[in-house]
C-alpha cells in the first residue's frame, strides 16, 4: 500500500521561498500569517475579489522573500468538516494539476478538528492506488506534502496527526477494496493481515477448514463450497502491555467477501465489478487495525475477518439447503446471495465467546439500503443506546452519516422456516429486507452492547472528484477510526498521570 507518512510539521517563518504553499485563509485576524509575502499575497487577492472567507481555491503566482510561489488560496469562512475535505481536496487537484511535485499547506491559527478535516482532505485526494499486481491509478500526484503552522505544539499540529491517523484507515480500507478480485483472494487476504500483524505486534488467529470444521462454522464453509479458495476466521488483538487480560476488548467483526457472484443466485452482469468491494466491512476494519499500529490505544482492540469468495461452482451451497451454524441454530437457505449473514452469524459467535465490552459489525449487507438512503449514509442498527451515542458522536467529525434503523422484533417473524430455525432471507424479499437482515443477525449476537453498519449503498463511488475517484470508497473506515480516537481519548482522561 502507499500510504502516507507522518506530516511533517515546520513553523511558518521556516517556509521556503520558492516552494508551492496552499493556504487556507481564516477571516479578521486569523487572515494574517505573520509572513510579509504571504500576507501581502492574500491581501491582493482579496482586493482583486478572488479570495474571500467563502471563496474556493484560487491558484496565482506571487512574489516574495526572494522567489516565486505558486500559491493556491482556499477561506474557511464557516465551512463543516466535509467542505472543508472538499475545499482541501480541490486545492491539492490544483496543485496536481500544473504539475508541482512538492507543496507546503500553510494553516492560521485553528482548532484540531479543522486541522483534522483539512489534513484528512489533502492525504485523501493526493492518495494513489498502487496493486500488488498490474492495476494502478496513473493520475498526477505531489511527491512531497508537508505543513507549516504558527504554532507547531498547538492544538493544529494535533489535529493534523488526528487526521493522518483516520486517513490510513480510510487510505488502507480504500486499497483493500479496489485490489481487482484476481489479486486480493482469501488466502492473499490472509497474508496481508499477517504482514500487519507483524509489523505492528499484534496477536494473530487464522483458522482454516480444519479449525473452522472443529469449531461448527457451517456458515463460512458453506459460502465457500463454490469457491476453489478456502475459507477462513481471522483474529488480530491488540492488547496494551499493562492491560494483559484485565479489560474487555472492544472487537470489531468485518464481513470480507472478496468477491461476490451471488453464487447460483446469480447476480445480474451490470456493476458485478462492483463485487471486488464486497469485502469493504473487513476493508473497514483492517484499516482500524492500521491506524491502531500507530496509535497504539489504551484499551485492548480484537479484529474478527470473516474471509471467503462467493461462487456458483459445483459444490455451492443451493437454495432449499440447510445448515447448522456454529451457535446450533438452524438455518434454511433461500437466496445465496444473502451469504453475507451466515458468515457474519458464526464470527459474531464467536465474537461473543470474547467477552467482548461491545462489538461493532461493519458489512456490504443488504442492496435493499440503496433504495432507503441513495449513496448516502450508513444505516446502523444498534441494540445499546450509549454506544450508539458514541459512534454518532465520532461521526460528527467523521461525516459518514450514521443513521439508526429500527431493530423491532416483529422483524424476526420475516426469518420462519417450516424447515430450520430461521431462513437466510425474507419472506418479504427485498422490501424491509435491510432491518431484517440485522435481526437475522440479532440472533447470534448474546448479551453484550452490539451496533451494526450496513455499507452496501455507500461502499462505492460513482463519479471522479478531487477528493476521491471513482470506485470504492472506504465506507465506514473514517467513522470506525474516529470513535477510537474518542475511547482513547476517553481512556487518557481517566489516566491524568500518564502521557497523552
């Protein structure tokens, strides 16, 4: 992956004289940099109407402390979070586009969340995918971005390392999806978690057909009988060295299909491609995962891969089929393509086994969401109110509209079989069948603070803009890692004597 690396942090009168700089202007007094000509700049353009509080970035050529700059500049004015990503992104497509190889991103003196937002913006459009294999994106990129502020120990400075944390789990998760299907199989997928793992000192589990056999996981087996790639649960801890065994982790369960057929329930051919994303829920919490080698929370953190392919080859599981998961609950296939919830019934099992103190599903579910929300927010089902305050708290700097569904019981009457304990889908077929989904899933959940996020409909992007391009968009990755900054800002505060 090419990932970017921590900012580099200057002081602003260290500024190159003939670097590429883009700045982000405040208003009144917050306008004024204290560099003579960089202020000056801005000052003429403001005069000349190009540049506002309000105003999108405007790239121009100024002189000043010996050298030519080019210099883009973008206002804040009362920008939310995600203009403020868009505004940071266009600037940087500026930039990218005349060519320049390097750049200084200037920032007044501001709060960390704007830091945050401006920086998540930057990494996020200047991000290049890079395949293991032939795939690549050959758009023009900046070599060399880093950041000069007035303050370089202040609340700015936190912000932008906030920012670069949330974007190598959203850069990671983006990766992780767009790897073409041929690339990222599960076996691949397998090694990619043991790489991290590695590197960052985590604990790894991979169970296989012999383990997953022994433990009754009927769901992942049966998903991968049309596949000539085994099946597999991940497990990655991470676990603070001076909390060895004493805390409840918090565990995230991530539904990594890595590609998606529908099995003999065929999918139509129009955007099949779009199935190399269907591992997004997994793409989303490994990139946690990545954020967390870095950040190394205060609190104990297991990751769960549920990791198959789904494929229509002779011994796919049919419609009409029933299977014994790994909880003992019978289930009736009637749609293989709803494959997702049998593989996440046995990782939630098995998540709930871990004493876990919440579990957190994120998963490409249901396409029935798209016809709730369009491409826009992640409908969240939640059967504990403080976490689910928690997680909409996180959104409010993460932007990824978290929206909470109903999980009324009266949905679980939509999963009867004559046959089996449950069906796989309901008898209404799609219509509700995004809420009934996550009561099928209530079922393997036990009795311990659960959220889910279903991310179908917002899992992929279908037009090219400066923050990011077309294809898969890391859905769920921003929002997952913002609410472990939280925790672990909340773990700090209650350990005033240890460093922050």
């Amino acid at each position: 992956m090419n990932l970017p690396g921590l900012p580099s942090v200057r002081p602003l009168p260290g500024l190159s004289s003939a670097r590429p700089v883009f700045a982000f202007m405040g208003t009144g007094q917050d306008a004024a940099f204290g560099l003579a000509w960089l202020d000056e700049a801005v000052r003429r353009l403001r005069i000349a109407g190009l540049a506002g509080a309000e105003a999108g970035p405007v790239l121009a050529t100024v002189s000043g402390d010996g050298g030519k700059h080019p210099l883009v500049v973008a206002g804040l004015g009362d920008a939310d979070v995600q203009t403020l990503r868009q505004q940071a992104a266009e600037a940087v497509a500026l930039m990218q586009a005349h060519g320049h190889a390097a750049c200084t991103v200037v920032l007044p003196a501001l709060d960390a969340s704007t830091a945050q937002a401006i920086a998540e913006g930057v990494f996020s459009a200047n991000h290049r995918f890079r395949s293991a294999g032939p795939a690549c994106d050959a758009r023009p990129h900046i070599e060399d971005i880093d950041f000069a502020v007035t303050d370089p120990g202040g609340p700015v400075a936190a912000g932008l390392r906030a920012g670069w944390l949330t974007s190598l789990a959203a850069l990671s998760a983006r990766d992780l999806a767009t790897e073409p299907a041929n690339i990222l199989t599960p076996p691949v997928f397998v090694e990619r978690c043991r790489s991290l793992a590695e590197k960052a000192g985590f604990g790894l589990t991979v169970m296989g057909r012999k383990e997953l056999e022994a433990a009754g996981m009927a769901g992942l087996m049966t998903v991968a009988a049309g596949s000539r790639h085994e099946p597999f649960l991940i497990r990655m801890d991470w676990q603070p060295a001076d909390m060895a065994g004493t805390a409840k982790p918090l565990v995230l369960v991530g539904k990594t299909v890595t590609f998606d057929s529908g099995g003999i329930s065929l999918k139509k051919a129009e955007d099949m491609d779009h199935m190399k994303a269907d591992m997004g829920g997994g793409a989303a919490v490994f990139g946690a995962m990545a954020m967390i080698a870095e950040l190394r929370p205060r609190f104990p953190v297991t990751a769960i891969f549920a990791v198959v392919e789904n494929m229509p080859g002779p011994d796919a599981m049919r419609p009409s089929d029933v299977i014994r998961m790994a909880s003992g609950a019978t289930v009736e296939i009637i749609n293989t393509d709803a494959e997702g919830r049998l593989i996440l019934a046995d990782a939630l099992h098995y998540a709930a086994g871990l004493q876990p103190a919440a579990v957190i599903d994120l998963a490409t579910l249901t396409g029935a969401s798209f016809g709730i929300f369009g491409p826009l927010g992640i409908g969240t089902f939640a059967n504990d109110d403080h976490w689910f305050g928690r997680l909409e708290k996180a959104d409010g700097q993460a932007g990824e509209k978290v929206w909470r569904l109903p999980l009324w019981p009266e949905y679980r009457a939509f999963l009867k079989s004559p046959v089996a304990d449950l069906r796989n889908f309901s008898t209404t077929g799609q219509n509700g069948s995004t809420p009934v989904a996550a009561a099928f899933l209530s079922h393997f959940v036990g009795e311990h603070p659960w959220l889910h996020l279903d991310l179908y409909n917002t899992c992929w992007n279908r037009q090219d803009g400066p923050l990011m391009p077309q294809g898969p968009t890391g859905s769920g990755s921003r929002v997952l890692a913002q609410l472990i900054l939280d925790l672990d800002g909340e773990a700090a505060s209650q350990q005033p004597n240890s460093e922050s």
